[in-house]
C-alpha cells in the first residue's frame, strides 16, 4: 500500500471555495434519505482491504436509538454467551 502525502494547508482556490465545501458536507451529513446499502456496503468492504483488515460484520437499524439499542443487546448477549456471539465493533 502507497503511503500519501498528507495535506499541511489549503490551497487559495481550495480556500476560495470552503464555504461550498462547507454547505455541501454539512448537507449530506444532515440528509435523511435512505442509504444505498449496497453501495455502502460494498465501499466499506473495499475500505477495509485497502487497509488489509477483515471484512466487519454489517448490521442495519432503522434509526440511531434502534442502533443504540441494537448494539447495547448484542452486548450484553456476547456478556453471556461469548462463544455464540463476537462483541460488537
């Protein structure tokens, strides 16, 4: 895997446009719709090959609290039976 350089400071036209760029991640990271599962799933797999680790263990919930809840019962399953159920990630 190629190291990258990483970047010490914007350039002027990247300057120039941080109020765009702000607007436009700040909307995707307040939108609503429903995810492509597929698409996200398959980058997340690709994620982690680039960085050689296995594949994790993709769960879907229908909200954060459904998540939330979701991830407090795995848990407290994998709390009683370790060997049936791997710990949450």
């Amino acid at each position: 895997m190629t190291k990258r350089k990483q970047i010490q400071a914007l350039t002027v036209e990247q300057e120039a446009r941080f109020a765009e760029f702000r607007e436009r991640w700040t909307a995707i990271g307040l939108c609503t719709d429903p995810a492509d599962r597929p698409r996200a799933e398959a980058a997340i797999v690709r994620m982690y090959a680039q960085a050689s680790l296995a594949a994790p263990r993709i769960v879907w919930c229908g909200s954060p609290l459904s998540q939330g809840l979701t991830r407090a019962t795995v848990a407290e399953l994998a709390k009683r039976a370790p060997a049936a159920c791997p710990p949450p990630r």
